[in-house]
C-alpha cells in the first residue's frame, strides 16, 4: 500500500465528491484532509484518476477557496496528485457562488 500520508491527494466520496488536500490521517473509508479543496466540476481530465494526473483546464471548471481540514467519512478512492495537476487545480481561481 502507498504511504500518502503527507501528501497532496484527491479523494473521491460516495456522497461527498472530489476534494484535493494534503492528506493527514486516514482509518479505512475515514480520511482527514488539510488544505482541502471541493471540485465538483472540471474540464481536462477524463475520470478521477486522470484528473489526478493532469489537473484541470480553469475556463470551466469550479474549484473552491482551501479550507484549513475537513474529515470524510465515505471515501471510496484516493490517488496521489502530480505536480502538474496540484498546479494546474491550486491555480484555478476560487468559484463563489453569485446571487
């Protein structure tokens, strides 16, 4: 099993969606993320493990402002983030909703 413990990740939940964050701890489907951000929308990656790989394209995508930890509790997939794509999602500007 990889050690990612440390490292910047993405984590995908049943119910909670993509979030990229450094991951601080983890105990089965429970993981506890800092630095975390919400994706839930994006151009430039295929599926969540591409998305790992290459990042994103900004023109569509919605990435949120970091938030300093959050804990999950139904995590189903993890992946190691690539330079590349810590890059290319950090440099996404922060989606607010408008009214």
């Amino acid at each position: 099993m990889l050690n990612l413990k440390g490292k910047t990740v993405l984590v995908r939940g049943i119910q909670s969606g993509v979030h990229m964050g450094i991951l601080e701890d983890r105990i089965g489907a429970e993981v506890e993320l800092s630095e975390v951000r919400n994706i839930w929308r994006w151009r430039g990656a295929n599926n969540f493990t591409e998305l790992s790989a290459k990042g994103v394209v900004d023109d569509y995508t919605r990435v949120t402002a970091p938030v300093d930890s959050v804990i999950f509790t139904d995590i189903c997939e993890i992946a190691p983030c690539t330079e590349e794509a810590i890059k290319r999602i950090k440099g996404c500007k922060p989606w607010q909703y408008q009214n």
